[in-house]
C-alpha cells in the first residue's frame, strides 16, 4: 500500500462559500474565520459513490469542488476491484462490501463512507491497517425509533392492530373495556441513551410518568427518574421499553423471570435488538396474558431482502408469534424514515469532507478519533501534517525530530489498537521543506499514510 497518496482538500476556488462554511460549521466556533486546507499535491479528489445515498450529500460533495462518480446501484466485489483504483474515497450504504481484496485494490483511497448505521459490510482491520478511517452515521434516527415507540405505546394500549385485524374481517367490535389512554401512564425506559432520552421527553409531553433504568448514572431529563435496578423498573411500569446496545450482557435481557416481574396487564416494546428478549418466553406470557401485549421490530434473525422470508425457517417460533394479534410486528423500520436518511447523507458527507480536507477522524468507527483546532485565515504560513503510523514505540520520537527545526503550533496524536494517528500544524514551512518532510515521515518504518494540507 502506498504510503504517499494525494493530499488531498476543497478547491479554494470553489465558489460556494455557504457550503464551505457549511462543512465548517461543526468544525470550530472562533471569531476569526477557520482556513479552508487545501492538497499540497494538485489533482482532483475523485468519490466513488454507490447505492441510494442522499441527493443532498452527493450535490454537496460536488459543490465542494469533488469530482463524484454516483451510480444508485451496489457493486461486486470483483467490479469494486476493477474500479476502485482510480478513487480516493468511497461512499456505500450496507448491500456492498468492502472487503480486504477491495481494500489492496485501492491504493489512492483515503476514506470510507457507510451512509447507513452499520459498518459490518466493511473490513475495518483491513481499512485501519491500511490507514483508511470509515465513518457512519449511528444516531441520525433517534427521533424515528422515539416516534414509532410513541405510535406503539397508544396502538397498543388502544388495541388498534386487533380492532383492525376484525374489521378487515367485516368484523364490527366497538369496545373500550381494556383500552387505555396512555396519559398517567407510567413509562420504563431501559437504556436512556440517543433514543431513550427523547422518548423520555416526548412521553412526558404525553403526559406520562418516566422511570428509566441505565448502567451509567445519568442527569434524567424533565421530571423523568432513574431507578437503581432493573426489577424496580419492571414492577412499576404499565409500558416497557428496550433501546440497549446488543452486548454478551444485554442478551436475553429481558426473559421468562423479568416478565414475570413486569405487572400484570402491561406491555413490551423492542425496538432495539433482536437478541435482547427471549421470545418463546414472551410468546408464554402474551398467551398466558400476563403481558397485555407487545411491538417487536427486532429478530434475532432477520431476512436478508424484503420478501417472504419471516418463517419458521428462519426463526422457529415466527409462526406462533405471528398468530398473536395483541402483538405488532414491523421488519426493522424503527429508523427508516426520509428524514433519517437525509440526517445519514449530511452527517456522513460531513465527516468525509471533514477528514479530506482537515484530517479530522471525528466520528471514525475503526480509527482513533483526533482533531486539531482550525487554522485561521490569519495564520497562512501554517501546514497540516496528517500523519496515520502503527502504534510501536519510538514513533513520536522520530516525528519530533523531524519536526525540531520548525514551529509546532498545535500537535495531538492517539492510538486505537495497531493504529496511531498525529496531527500537528507546523509554521512558516517553505514547499522545499515540505517535501523534505514528506520524505523523512515516509521513510519510518512506522509509517501507514502521511498526508500534507496546506
Ligand atoms: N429499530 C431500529 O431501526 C433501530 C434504529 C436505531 C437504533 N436501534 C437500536 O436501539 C438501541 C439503542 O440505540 P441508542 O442510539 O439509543 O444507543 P445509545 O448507545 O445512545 O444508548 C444505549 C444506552 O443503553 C445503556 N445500556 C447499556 N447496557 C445496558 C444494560 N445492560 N442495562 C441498561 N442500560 C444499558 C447505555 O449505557 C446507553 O445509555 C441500539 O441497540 C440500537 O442498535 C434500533
């Protein structure tokens, strides 16, 4: 792999100064104005964009001065490898793979771009290691699952899905014995993090008492309350709700004994991940009519493509589950709202324009995450130096020496695993001492990836 690709930044002629502020925007709140960076090597910053990613992120990128080639299908692994040699980032959503034969194949790629929550479909050992952050967008649809709680929490405690079920029948069966408004209600929470905290306050607007359960202390927001354990929440709530990360400690986290402790006539909601509810037991207390009822928009298998594939096959207990009509089921659409994806296409653009142009690796999932303060307009004999390098000792030392006769102004370097990641701003470097230091960084036998913005 290439330790000497283009460096890369936005053209400074690029006209559009509301996007490029646009891409500031985050990046620094100073009075005088932050510095656009700009490659030392000329040459134009070519994206590969694949599958349905936003408009808005692709129109972006081309504004700033990118040269983006955008085809609305996947690739396969063997076209990735035709075509990817030519790019310097690349933009996927999760149907195409970037494996490590991708990876080798790409010897000018500077960063990846998974336009979507999950980073699975990409072999982040192999990116790091060959110095390439991947970014994603984890949290741009927390208000679409808080929402779609909202909606389950009232369809439930209303019986919407039976009463429907029955009419579509020809069934009439105008009832109210059984169905509740949810004001006054209390709501368990467990886990009180991106999705969890703004169902707090939405639910609170509804008029709902909020109890939450959380393994890190945290400032509940509103009126909302923190309890200490999870059986505490579980025997006062009449709705409780899941949005915890899959971890070996949250599987089966709610099983047979917990909806035991949950009350009499209440109900569950996961739309976090399949594997945190054991369902046959919850299939045993929906039947027994423990539980009044239940939404589940998380399996611990889930079909690959949209189709009839929610069977027996895939999970042994699908038949069962699909009979209860005091149950709502939804194929994992907790986040799959328009606005979502515009939020995933802005943030994701984002971040990759913030790491070619400033090397920001803010946000990176594979990478450790360094920022340096922007350089301002005012400090123009400044130089970035973006310096990607194993994580063995004696590094630093090397990097120093090469930096003593200059001015350090700013440096801050970290490590995650194999990987290290330095940035520092150097001034009053002339273009001869830049490629003299290009050549000393690039000859350690550390050296991953260095790049130059000036
Ligand atoms: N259905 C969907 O389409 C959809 C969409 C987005 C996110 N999700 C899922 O929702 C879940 C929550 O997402 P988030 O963005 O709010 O995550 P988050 O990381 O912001 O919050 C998770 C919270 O759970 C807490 N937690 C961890 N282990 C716990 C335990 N054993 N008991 C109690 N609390 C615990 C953490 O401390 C944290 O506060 C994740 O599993 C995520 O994958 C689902």
């Amino acid at each position: 792999m290439s330790a000497n690709r283009l460096s890369v930044g936005a053209s400074p002629a690029s006209p559009n100064l509301a996007v490029q502020e646009h891409v500031l925007r985050r990046r620094s709140i100073q009075e005088v104005p932050p510095r656009f960076l700009q490659p030392v090597e000329n040459g134009g910053v070519r994206l590969l964009i694949l599958e349905n990613i936003s408009q808005e992120a692709v129109a972006a990128f081309r504004t700033l001065g990118f040269h983006v080639d955008h085809y609305t299908t996947a690739m396969s692994e063997d076209e990735l490898v035709e075509k990817i040699p030519s790019y310097h980032a690349i933009g996927i959503r999760s149907k195409t793979k970037i494996t490590r034969r991708v990876i080798r194949a790409a010897p000018k790629l500077l960063a990846i771009g998974c336009f979507c929550i999950g980073t699975n479909q990409v072999d982040l050992k192999a990116a790091a290691a060959a110095g390439i952050p991947v970014f994603n967008s984890p949290f741009s649809n927390s208000r679409s699952v808080a929402e779609l709680v909202m909606s389950e929490l009232i369809a439930l405690s209303r019986q919407l899905v039976e009463r429907s079920i029955e009419l579509r029948n020809g069934i009439w069966n105008k009832k109210s014995k059984g169905c509740w408004e949810i004001r006054g209600k209390t709501l368990g929470i467990v886990g009180y993090g991106h999705i969890g905290s703004q169902l707090s306050v939405l639910a609170e607007s509804f008029g709902m008492r909020v109890l939450f359960h959380d393994v890190i202390n945290i400032m509940p927001l509103g009126s909302a309350r923190q309890v200490p354990t999870l059986s505490a929440l579980l025997s006062e709530a009449d709705f409780v709700t899941l949005h915890v990360p899959e971890l070996p400690e949250t599987t089966n986290l709610i099983s047979a004994q917990q909806l035991r402790e949950m009350k009499a006539g209440s109900y569950l909601i996961n739309n976090a991940r399949g594997k945190v509810v054991d369902i046959p037991a919850l299939v045993d207390a929906l039947k027994s009519g423990h539980l009044a009822g239940a939404a589940i928009d998380v399996f611990p298998q889930e079909p690959g493509s949209n189709g009839p594939g929610f069977n027996d096959q895939l999970n042994p207990w699908a038949t069962e589950l699909r009979n209860l009509n005091n149950v709502i089921l939804t194929p994992h659409i907790g986040g799959s709202t328009e606005e979502a994806q515009r939020m995933i296409g802005d943030e994701v653009a984002q971040a990759l324009s913030s790491y070619l142009g400033y090397g920001s690796t803010l946000g990176a999932v594979n990478f450790p995450e360094v920022d340096l303060r922007a350089i301002t307009a005012e400090q123009g004999t400044q130089i970035r130096i973006c310096h990607v390098h194993k994580n063995q000792p004696g590094v630093l030392r090397q990097i120093n020496e090469a930096l003593s006769p200059y001015n350090v102004e700013k440096q801050y370097s970290d490590s995650k695993g194999d990987i290290a990641y330095l940035m520092a701003d150097i001034a009053d470097v002339s273009r001869a001492d830049v490629n003299k230091l290009q050549e000393l960084i690039d000859s350690t036998d550390a050296n991953i990836l260095t790049r130059f913005l000036v």
